[in-house]
C-alpha cells in the first residue's frame, strides 16, 4: 500500500513538471480563483466592518430607554439621573462615548408662519440648527429667534423660544433639511423635564462585538431601564452583509465559473495527450481507481500550488489596498451605509476554506477529462488516434 | 492450455464501414509455447494479440483463459487478470516516460501490491537478466531502441506472468538489436518456462519459433509447429 501510494505520488509530481505548459495553466487559473475569491471576501469584510461601525455610531451600540414608551405619551417617559448613569457606564465600560438624546415633536413658528417639525437634541449640541428646508417655509435666517410650542409632561403647553445660529443640509437627524435640534437645556423645557432627564441613552465603544456582554452586565445594574444591544435591534442588518456578500461572490463566481471551463479543456487536452500512457498502465494492471487518482493527485498538486500563490497575492493585495483604504462611495449603492475610507480585511480561516474551495473546485472540473479517459478501453487508449 | 481461442470474431467501424479485423480463428496456446503470429501489415495480428491479452472484447466467440470463458468479463476482472497473469510488449515499447527503468518494471509489482524487499529482489534479478542494470536509474528518454525493450520485456516478466504477448517487438529496432531482443525472450522462455505470443512480419523471427500461425485478411492460413516442438 505504502509503495503505491509512494508510486502515485511520484508519477503525479513529475507529470505534473513534464507537462509544465499544462500544469502552469491550472495552477495560474486557481491563482486567479484564489485571488478573486480573497480578495473579494477582504473587501467585503472591511465593507461589513465600516458599514457596521458607521451605523453603530449612528444608532448606538448599547441603547438605554425608559421602560414604558408610549407613543402618545413622549412627554411622559424618561430616563433620570442621566449623570449618574453616565458614570457608572464608564464603571462597566471605560472607553465608552456616552450621548444623552430627547426627541420631541413640536411646532415651530416665525413670524406668521407656523410648521409641525420633530426636534432632536443631544447632550453636544450647544446652539440651534434648524434644517434648511424648515427655514425656507418660516423665512427664517440665522440670528432670527423662533418660537416652540409644545406638549409638557404634564400635558400643558409649553412655549420655548430659539436663537438660530446655523442651518443644516443634513445634520443627523435633520434628515433633508427638515427639522430643528436644540440644545439640550431648551429641549428639557419644552417637555417640562428636569436636568438630568433625557429620552435616550446611546452608548458607543471600540469592541463593538462585546455589546452583548456588555448590556448583560448593564441590565443588571439598571433593572428599571430598558437595555438593548445593536444585535437585537438591528436584526436586519444581516440581511444587508448578505447583499455585500453575494455582489461580491457573483463576481468571484463569474471568474470561477470561467477558470473551470479553462481547467477542463486543459486537463483534458493533457489527459489526451498521454493517452497512450494511461493505455500502457491499464495494459499492465492499473485499475481505473488508480489512474483516476493519479491524474486527480495531480490536479491537486499543482491546484494547490495555484492556491498557494494565488493566497501569497492576494495578501500583497489586500495588504496594499488597506495601508490607506479606498472609497467605495461611487460605487452604487454602498454610499447610503458609508462614511469615509473602507479598509479590507483578511479572515484567516476563510481565506483557509477559500484555499480548500479553489482546490477541490480544480478536482470537480477534472473530473469529467478523468473519467473520459479511464473509461477508454485499454486498447483504444493504445491507439495513436483517437 | 493456457488460452482457448473458438470461432473468435472482431469488427470495428470505421466510419460508416466495417473492417473485419479477425474472423472467426479457432487456436489454442498451450503453457511454455514459444509462438509467433505471422502476417503482413492488416492482417489483424495486433488485434488478435488484443484480445487474447483482454485488452479488448470480440465482437462474437469465445476466448477461454486456463478454461475459464473471459469473452465477456468485466472490466475489472480483465485488468485483475492482466495484472497477475498477462505480460505485454509493444512495438513502441511503451515504457512511462516520467519513471526510471527500475521503477518503470517496478510498477507491475507496486500494482500487485508487493512487499519493498521482494519488489527490489524481483526488480533487480530481472534487470539482471535482461542485460540492463546498468541502466536502471535512466529514464526512457536517456535509453537506446533496444533498451527500451529490454526494460520493457523486464516490465513485462518481472511479476512472473503466465504468457507475454508482444507486438511486433522489434519493429523499431535495427535487425541486429531486433534478434538480440528476441533471443532474450527465447532464454526466458526456456529458463523461466514462460509462454511467449509475438507477432511479426520479420521472416527472419519465424525460424526461430517454436509454432508460427499464419494470418491473412483476419484469418489463420497456417498453424506449424516447428523446431522439434509438440502443439
């Protein structure tokens, strides 16, 4: 058994030099697989990455909530203490960007114009911002004061005027320049609510993946707050990846699905060309398990060698492409979860499964030359023609 | 008796044609035989040596090995009985080009499963024999005509078959190295009490035969048994 397998070995190995042409041609195919398959998945891991940071920032990674929140009923709920909340956050937490948030509807007057808006207010914000669009139906400007009314906690109106001090395109949550954010202090007013109280609590840190852990630890210490991780708010963003995911294994497909019919035009012109071999070995013995595997040890000889190179490129690539990033924003589409550089990313284990694939992808299209050759006659196999 | 051969036929298409490679011999090759199949070039020698070496199937008859009928074995019990019973020898020797000629006998041996130690013993009794162990590290490719056939020939009785067919052994060979080939076989056969099937178109071969069966247009013309030899 040993002397067989020692036998098959060496036969696949020093065919595979003899017929270098041939042997090149695969393994430069499975090079191009290797690289397309890396490549792609790097991108799309550093896409998944940034997307993933950019709408965590946007949403929070750790959400606090009050944990009634009747619609009807925004005034009502909130979350008090927010300092003291903050600090013991940072306890559980240490690199933790805490916000405090309120949102409130309201309608905002100027002059004698009136509009129903949506007000926003973080803890950051230090003067009003009124969104380009509400300014163009108030006729206000910067420098103007606008007048608030709103619903109080206590279901009473309350009046707040604002001092403009910028317009916003898109600022946040203006979102097309409607709305208007105020500075925390007005926002409190406007709903009756005292200085420490906010709608909100967003939490963001580095190791987003920990968010899980973390909101265990927090749920534990705030019982009375409704807690929530971005994994169980954002349920649908997997569905996003898998969008990125299959733009990117398509292309890597197309260049698959085409090095495969390269593969098995050149194994089975290589097979055919050692026809008479096989014939001999046949003659003497060989049965078809044994010639079978010792052309597909060959494929998978110099395969490995392509995915191996292929690997050694595509880490170059990858490397190079993540020293200072790259836009993807014109691309179409992937602006609208984007935000500056995208970086690509090696993952070790798939690039390893990748590696596997590319391999085996090279055995399954070899199968048919191989299969067409062991299943010749012995002394059709002998012959000189076809 | 070794092979049986009764009312054996074999036809090919060739295009929308039929050739008539061999038909309907009737022969029978006892064990020890020294044997040649004479003929001109078409006369379906080669087809014959095919299907009495289970390289091919008749088209009709029956084809009897040691009395077992084998007109119609399967692939793999054909290869099983190629590889611990049959020996060949071609006319373009055949040898794989990418291993030595030590490892090019070797291989019949690695394939019957073989122990190391009994696989070097064999190879190198045989490539003694067969005047070629100096040469037994060369590839093919680094080897004469003769050579080549030597180790083909060493390839072919190093697993200690039961009969050797070969076609037109020395028909690439120069007529010197061609007789020095056939003497060996000769040896063989009288030393190891192999049995030998060659054809050839050589005259020169037919002498030293011990049967000579003549074929024309597919069939057997003439069976003599000759230099003192019993059928």
């Amino acid at each position: 058994m040993g002397g067989l397998l020692k036998m098959l070995f060496k036969t696949a190995i020093r065919n595979s030099i003899k017929y270098s042409r041939r042997s090149l041609v695969v393994a430069i195919c499975i090079a191009i697989s290797t690289i397309a398959m890396q490549t792609m998945d790097g991108i799309g891991e550093g896409f998944k990455i940034s997307a993933l940071r950019f709408m965590l920032n946007q949403q929070g990674m750790i959400v606090f909530e009050p944990a009634k929140a009747e619609p009807l009923e925004f005034a009502v709920h909130s979350i008090s203490k927010y300092e003291d909340i903050k600090e013991e956050i940072l306890k559980i937490i240490p690199d933790a960007r805490i916000s405090g948030k309120i949102f409130s509807p309201a309608i905002v007057v100027k002059d004698s114009f009136s509009i129903e808006t949506a007000v926003t207010s973080e803890d950051d914000i230090s003067g009003t911002i009124i969104g380009e669009k509400t300014a163009k139906m108030l006729n206000s400007e910067v420098g103007d004061t606008v007048i608030l009314f709103g619903s109080n906690r206590y279901g009473g109106l309350s009046v707040v005027p604002a001092k403009v001090e910028s317009t916003s395109k898109n600022f946040r949550s203006i979102r097309n320049g409607k709305g208007i954010m105020l500075p925390i202090s007005l926002a409190r007013m406007l709903l009756g609510w005292g200085e420490q109280e906010v709608k909100l609590v967003q939490i963001n840190f580095d190791e987003f993946w920990r968010a899980d852990e973390y909101t265990a630890e927090l749920r534990g210490v705030f019982p009375d707050i409704k807690i929530t991780s971005w994994r169980e708010r954002l349920t649908n963003i997997e569905d996003l990846f898998k969008v990125t995911d299959f733009k990117m294994n398509t292309f890597a497909a197309i260049i698959l699905i085409l090095v495969a019919g390269i593969i098995m035009n050149t194994v089975l012109t290589s097979v055919l060309e050692r026809k008479n071999d096989i014939g001999t070995l046949r003659s003497i013995g060989a049965s078809r398990i044994y010639v079978t595997k010792m052309i597909l040890l060959e494929i998978l000889f110099i395969s490995l060698i392509g995915a191996l190179i292929g690997t050694g490129l595509s880490y170059v690539i990858i490397k190079l492409l993540s020293r200072s990033g790259f836009s993807l924003g014109e691309v179409g589409g992937v602006i609208d979860y984007m935000s500056g550089n995208l970086y690509p990313k090696i993952v070790p284990l798939k690039w390893f499964g990748h590696i596997v694939f590319a391999v085996i992808w090279a055995v399954l299209w070899s199968l048919y030359p191989v299969l067409y050759i062991v299943r010749m006659k012995p002394v059709d196999a002998l012959k000189k023609t076809l | 008796m070794l092979i049986q051969m009764e009312k054996v036929k074999k036809d090919y298409a060739l295009g929308k044609t039929t050739v008539h490679a061999v038909r309907g011999v009737s022969f029978s090759i006892e064990e020890g035989e020294f044997a040649v199949i004479a003929g001109p070039s078409g006369s379906g020698k080669s087809t014959l040596l095919n299907l009495m070496g289970l390289l091919d199937v008749p088209t009709s008859g029956k084809i009897s090995f040691e009395g077992k009928d084998v007109s119609s074995i399967s692939e793999s019990e054909a290869t099983n009985i190629r590889k611990t019973r049959i020996g060949f020898v071609f006319q373009t020797f055949n040898l794989i080009p990418v291993l030595t000629a030590f490892e090019n006998i070797e291989l019949p041996l690695i394939l019957k499963g073989k122990e190391e130690e009994d696989r070097e013993e064999r190879t190198k009794r045989i490539l003694k024999e067969t005047g070629i162990s100096d040469i037994a590290s060369h590839k093919p490719d680094e080897l004469s005509g003769g050579q080549r056939q030597r180790v083909a020939i060493a390839r072919a009785l190093v697993s200690g078959p039961d009969i050797v067919f070969a076609d037109e052994p020395t028909a690439n060979l120069d007529s010197e190295t061609g007789m020095q080939i056939i003497k060996i076989m000769q040896k063989l056969n009288k030393t190891e009490g192999v049995t030998f099937v060659f054809s050839t178109h050589d005259p020169r071969l037919f002498k030293i035969a011990g049967r000579r069966l003549e074929l024309r247009d597919g069939r057997i013309v003439k069976d003599v048994v000759q230099n003192g030899n019993k059928k």
